[in-house]
C-alpha cells in the first residue's frame, strides 16, 4: 500500500467534517513560504462561502488534525474559500466547470497563442484540457502539467 502524503491525510481527516457541515472541501495545499508552512483548508459551497463558515471550519478541525497529528512540522493553518477566479486543480474542477469561461498561463509559450490566453473549457480527460476560443473558431488542447496555472475567469460577475 502505497503512503498517504500529508494533504492526503488532511484530506481524509478534513472531508468529513465539512461535510456535515453543509460545505465543499475544494482544496487542501500545504506549501512553504518564506520560513513558514501553510496548511489551506479551502472551502466552497452553493451558496458561497463567509467568514462564518471559514470560522466554523477551523473550529471543527482544530481538534482532529492534533489528535491526528498528520504534520510534524509547526505550521499556519488558514481556512479560505477559492475565491471568484478560483484555480481549477483536481479532476473532478474540470469536470464541474466544462463549459465555463477559463483563463490560463502556461509555463512555455504555446506557438501562436503564447503564454496566457482564455476560452471556454469544453473537455477534460485523462489531465488534458480542451479550450475553444470566445469566437468558437480555435481550440486548444493541453495537459494540465504543462499550465503554471488554470483559472475561472469570473471577472465579470
């Protein structure tokens, strides 16, 4: 059997508590800035998400992940909801947001699109993204490895 990484841990600790609370575990990220690790509980809903619920969260997870101890190391642990151009990281954000308006950076140039650009996500499959222009007349495919990062443009909402 293969070892759980620490998010995966937290994941499995996390999960079930928002949950019953009525909430979404969008992400679990635990990285390193300058001196300091972070551990990011994020979390969404339907109806979006508050402080209110970004409190409640924190208070129910307090105690399990010590009890659980899935972190040897001191971090910060924030509890925050994705945001309006949320980045789309796990298999099944592609799948939920097919037909969506996305905004990506790739890490190399793609060859006559460049960099940046965005379209609609029309596919997802096997870590590929399918995005066609706003026009309807180009599409692009890529691997999501290949994007430093892929976003929900809900710029205009």
């Amino acid at each position: 059997m293969a070892k759980l990484t620490t998010v995966q841990k937290v994941w499995e600790i996390v999960q079930p508590i928002t949950d019953e609370l009525g909430l979404i575990l969008w992400d679990v990220r635990f990285v390193k800035e300058g001196a300091d690790w972070y551990l990011r509980i994020i979390i969404d809903s339907e109806n979006g998400v508050g402080i209110n619920d970004c409190e409640a969260v924190s208070r129910a997870i307090d105690k399990p992940l010590d009890d659980a101890d899935p972190i040897s190391q001191a971090y910060i642990l924030e509890v925050c909801s994705p945001g309006l151009e949320r980045p789309l990281t796990r298999d099944e954000h592609f799948e939920a947001f097919k037909g969506a308006d996305i905004m990506v950076k790739m890490i190399r140039p793609l060859e006559g699109i460049g960099k940046e650009f965005k379209g609609v996500l029309t596919d997802y499959s096997d870590g590929e993204v399918t995005i066609t222009d706003h026009s309807g007349e180009n599409t692009v495919t890529i691997s999501v490895k290949d994007a430093a990062w892929i976003k929900l443009d809900d710029f205009d909402l």
